[in-house]
C-alpha cells in the first residue's frame, strides 16, 4: 500500500506542520513507514506552503508525491496550484471557508469549515490545520484517530495539546 498526500494553503495556516503531524502520527503510532517533504515561498505569511507526504507499508523507495491520492487544500491558491495533479478518483479536503466551491472534475470533495470552527469554537484560527487533520482521518482513514492524538500529543506545546485535539475532533464530526 502506498498513499501519496498533499497539504496545501498559504503561509501561516500549518499546511507544513500538518504534514509533519501526518507523517509522525503513521511512523511512531500507526506503524506504517513515512517521508514528508514540503516547500514555501518566501514571504512569512500569505506565499504558498505545501507538505508532500508518502504513507507506505514498506520502507519508502520513492519519495516523491507526483499524483497524490488524496488533496488537503487550505487555500483557493492550493486548489489552482495542485487539483490538476491529482489522482483519477482522488480525494479532495477543502476548507469551505477558504474554497467555495471544489473543482467539478473532483467526484469526491469533501469540504469542513476549517478556518471558521477553530476560529468560533476553539478561539484560534490557527487550529485550523487540525480541523483538516480530522476530515482527512474521518474520509481516507490513512491514519487511526488515535494515531494522530498520539502524534499531537507528542509534538504540540503542552499550553496547545488540549486545543489541537479538539479541532481533530471537530475536523471528524463536521466533515461533508
């Protein structure tokens, strides 16, 4: 089994950082071998940030994402940038708060108001990337939920752990 993923949005939104909770929520509890990689532009906040990330049940060969399985999409930028690379039946994540509407070519989108439930429901937008976590756990199933609480739990600021693992929550209760 080898799932090709890609999280894309825009500086600030933890597209990267979500990619290295991804990839360490499969490696240390999920028991499948990982390679992240991610790329920015260079403004602080606002530029393009994606995270490449391959999921394997082997030790990872190739670890390039050339037409990923599933998309998580942040931001309308992420859409233009890399809908079109991804796979004949692939699996769009999208923020509906960010993407009014995903590209008709993608049968299966699955969008979450990301942005505006960590905002309303968590007090910080910058949970968002965890709210698109959960959809992408609750969708795909690539990773066990509990893998990701472990992953969270392992990585995030303790002052932040209880706040990043209710936007998971959030993102596999509200997902279309």
């Amino acid at each position: 089994m080898r799932v090709e993923i890609t999280i894309a949005g825009v500086g600030g939104q933890g597209s990267i950082l979500a990619g290295v909770i991804l990839g360490a929520a499969a490696v240390s509890h999920g028991g499948l071998y990982a390679v992240q990689t991610s790329a920015y532009s260079s403004e602080l906040r606002g530029g393009f940030a994606a995270a490449w990330v391959v999921l394997e049940d082997e030790p990872v060969l190739y670890p390039r994402v050339s037409a990923p399985d599933i998309l998580v999409a942040q931001a309308q930028d992420s859409i233009q940038r890399f809908a079109g690379t991804l796979k004949p039946g692939g699996v769009l994540i999208y923020d509906r708060d960010h993407i009014p509407a995903p590209p008709e070519s993608i049968a299966r989108a699955h969008g979450v108001a990301a942005s505006s439930l960590a905002r309303r429901e968590l007090g910080t937008p910058l949970a968002a990337n965890l709210v698109m976590l959960g959809a992408l756990c609750r969708v795909t199933g690539v990773v066990e939920a509990e893998a990701l609480r472990g992953a969270v739990r392992e990585l995030a600021p303790p002052r932040h752990v209880e706040t990043n693992l209710r936007a998971l929550e959030l993102g596999m209760e509200r997902v279309e």
